[in-house]
C-alpha cells in the first residue's frame, strides 16, 4: 500500500470474515473461495467511486479468491486490472504439500490460530448441532484436510474438504478470465509444487503468468543478507501503472 501510495493510488484493504482481529458474529467464517464478500467489497468501493478505476491485488488465500472471482465475472468483473500472488490454485495439492517437510512448522502455527478461533465459536453458538463435531476432539485436528473437513466444509455447504477443494480451486477458473491479470509465482514456494502451476492451455488471453525460480512464498527478495532488494511490490505497482497508462 505504501509503493501504491508513492505511485500515486489510493488503496483499501479487505479483510476476510475473522482475520481483522474481530471475530464475525455468525456460525461461518471464510474460505479460499469466498467470492461473494469481496465483490460485495469492490461493489461498495464502486459505489462512492463511480469514475475511478478499480484494481484488485491479492495474495496467497486471497489471490486464490481472487482469480476464482475473475473467472466467475469473466465480462462483468468490477475490476479494470488484477495481481495475484502465490495463490495455492490447486488446494487440495496445495493441503497435501504444506503438511510435509519444512512446510509442517508453518501448518502448526496456522492451525493453532484456526483451531483457537473454532474454539470462540462454540462460546457463541451450538456448533456442535451445526458441524457433529465435539468440542474436545478440537485439539485433534492436525491439518488442513481435518480443519476443512470438520469445519469449513460442512459450514459453508461443501460435502467434504474434497469437494471444498475441487469447487474453490482458481485454476479451473483462469481459461475464463476477461480482465487483464498477472500471475506471479515461485517455482520454490514452500507449500506448493510445480502441479499447481498453469500450462499456457489452461490460462485466458488477458492472463499473464510470471514464474521465476526463486521467491519463496509472496516473499521476492534478490540482493543479499546484507543488501536484500524486495521488488515485489515495485513489480506489482509497474504493472498497474502500465494498466492505468501511467507509464
């Protein structure tokens, strides 16, 4: 936001439901393929903006979301331009390759975060009813496929993590992208593999897909330990600046 700010954009940010640090109010929450909050998001920023350009620019769970979001708008999308960022396109190879290796210590940290927000929502409401599951086997859930399949797939209508995964996954979704999009994406991203990166087949004419070698996940760093250049962010304002005919 600060790079966007120096290039002369204004910016906002959208928080998924429960990730601003205030828990939503309802039985659900989020998920890599929530389209229907942030269109309701970019609507309302259209509203009191009718004549500017809007563009959209997410990362990881969020640039997931947000091609899928392309892809189902294809004409009628409400953005003039978009950047995704290491977005796990394909999630349940995406689940399976960040419960292994080095990627587990990041698994544990992320799923002590969602099982503690689970937790919040048995204070407030009869998940039990909603989900069948305990309360007390909480703490046995290990991954993601677990987490997904107890909570996120049964509250928000999906069959199994299976299904959640099969039906939210962006990649099936980029052949239908109208909106000139940049894919950016690492080759060495921790929690992915190469089977989720997109051949020239499954990518739409206004879709563009950057994939360098080294960049880790939405890291990007070149230079060294002791002069290290994040160019990220550069990369994705130049882009927008080209879009908006700037440069």
């Amino acid at each position: 936001m600060k790079e966007l700010s120096i290039a002369g954009f204004n910016s906002v940010l959208m928080h998924f439901r429960g990730c601003s640090g205030k828990i939503n109010d309802l039985p659900r929450s989020y998920h890599s393929g929530e389209t229907g909050d942030a269109l309701y998001f970019i609507n309302s920023v259209k509203k009191r903006f009718p004549d500017a350009k809007l563009y959209g620019v997410g990362y990881s769970l969020g640039g997931n979301m947000l091609l899928k979001l392309l892809g189902e708008t294809n004409i009628n999308s409400p953005l003039d331009g978009a950047v995704s960022i290491s977005a796990p396109m394909q999630l349940d190879v995406c689940a399976d390759s960040i419960n292994s290796g080095f990627s587990l210590i990041y698994q544990k940290k992320l799923m002590k975060d969602l099982k503690e927000s689970l937790l919040k929502k048995y204070n407030k409401h009869d998940m039990k009813t909603l989900i069948n599951f305990d309360k007390e086997d909480i703490k046995n859930l290990k991954t993601f496929w677990d987490f997904d399949g107890v909570y996120t797939a049964p509250i928000h209508g999906f069959k199994s993590a299976k299904d959640y995964y099969a039906r939210c996954s962006s990649k099936q979704f980029l052949k239908h992208i109208h909106t000139q999009t940049l894919i950016i994406h690492s080759s060495d991203d921790p929690f992915m593999n190469k089977e989720i990166i997109p051949t020239k087949e499954e990518l739409s004419p206004s879709t563009t897909l950057e994939l360098y070698k080294h960049g880790g996940h939405v890291a990007f760093i070149s230079g060294n330990i002791f002069k290290p250049k994040y160019w990220l962010e550069k990369r994705v304002t130049n882009y927008l600046k080209i879009l908006d005919n700037r440069i």
